[in-house]
C-alpha cells in the first residue's frame, strides 16, 4: 500500500490537478522538485506536458533522471504520467532530432501516423488480463492529449487506438507504471486507476 507520494517538479507537469486527484484517493502527497525530500515518500509520480526533449532538458537539469533510475532499481513503485510516460523510453524523436530518454523501457516515442493529430479527448484502452492498474475497469474511456506515443511492442504493455493506429497506453514493468493518458482527468476511471497504483505496492 503506498500511503504518501512525491510528485516530481522539474517544472514540466501539472501539478495541482495531479497531486489533487491523489489526495482525494487518500494519499498523503508532496509536491516538490527537491530531490532529497522524495525519499521518505513511498511512491513517486513523474508528470509531465509539453515536448519530450524539453522535458529531459529540464529534467537532467535537476538530476532527475539519475534520482528515477535509483529509486527504481530500489524497487521502488514509480507512476509517470503522459509525457512523464514517454520519457521513460529509451528515446524520444521530434521533428527529425533524437533525445534520450530515461531508459526504463526499450523503444522510440515517436509522431503518430495517423490523419487526426494531436490525438485530443476520451478513448478506451485495451488492458491485459493480469493487469493490476486497470483492475475492475473494462471498457471505461480516458482522457488523451498528445501526438507522439510509443508504438512498438513492450513487454506489460496495454494499448489503445487513435485513426486505426495502435500505441502504447500504459506500460506495467515491476515497480514502474505508467500512462500515456491522464488519469487525473479522467473522471471515475481515472480516480479507481490511481487508487490501484496506490494499493497495487
């Protein structure tokens, strides 16, 4: 059970409605981009809104990629959340230009091929049968705002459609999760999902 949470400020997220949606599940949140005060916390969520290299840049800026990787291999659970999803790939590729990611999961985030973009509003998701973060949550929608997404086969991968075109829309690797969708906006499907995080530990 994770009774308090850290929220990651490197200035990329957002953070009120995010750390919101966590106290109204019951948790005990903390929003601060000091690294040092997230380690008594017992899970950490990474936000995050914008363009994927802008992200890391402010990211690296406060050690934040080597603070993930740490608390990670601690087996520590960890939440990231759209582009918070999306950089814990190996790379991100915007307008040609690659950047590296966090590196958590294999794989390239890249535009989407689709004819509708950005891909904007509530869409399903289709959750694997083992799933822990979607548990009691069947055919409910999410709330999407984005362009780019992994697209590629990852291992704990769930998925969803956008113009025929399938992506990745949440990833369940041990200690990490995490959505390409914003579960804090998400009405009553979102809320029950972050209540799972917060219970699955």
């Amino acid at each position: 059970m994770i009774k308090s949470v850290g929220v990651l400020d490197y200035g990329s997220g957002n953070l009120h409605s995010v750390a919101n949606a966590f106290r109204r599940a019951g948790a005990d949140v903390l929003v601060t981009s000091r690294l040092e005060e997230l380690g008594t916390r017992d899970g950490l969520v990474v936000p995050g809104v914008g363009a994927f290299a802008d992200c890391m840049r402010k990211l690296n800026k406060i050690g934040g990629v080597d603070y993930i990787r740490g608390w990670v291999s601690m087996d520590r659970p960890l939440l990231g959340i759209c582009v918070g999803h999306q950089i814990l790939f190996e790379s991100g590729m915007e307008h040609g230009i690659p950047t590296d990611g966090v590196g958590l999961y294999p794989g390239v985030v890249s535009k989407l091929v689709a004819r509708r973009l950005p891909h904007i509003g509530w869409n399903t998701v289709h959750a694997q049968r083992t799933s822990k973060l979607f548990d009691g949550i069947r055919d409910e929608r999410f709330y999407f705002v984005h362009s780019y997404a992994a697209q590629q086969p990852v291992r704990g991968a769930s998925y969803s459609m956008h113009d025929d075109v399938s992506f990745v829309a949440a990833v369940e690797q041990g200690p990490v999760a995490s959505t390409q969708f914003h579960p804090e906006k998400s009405g009553l499907a979102g809320a029950r999902l972050i209540e799972n995080w917060l219970g699955s530990q």
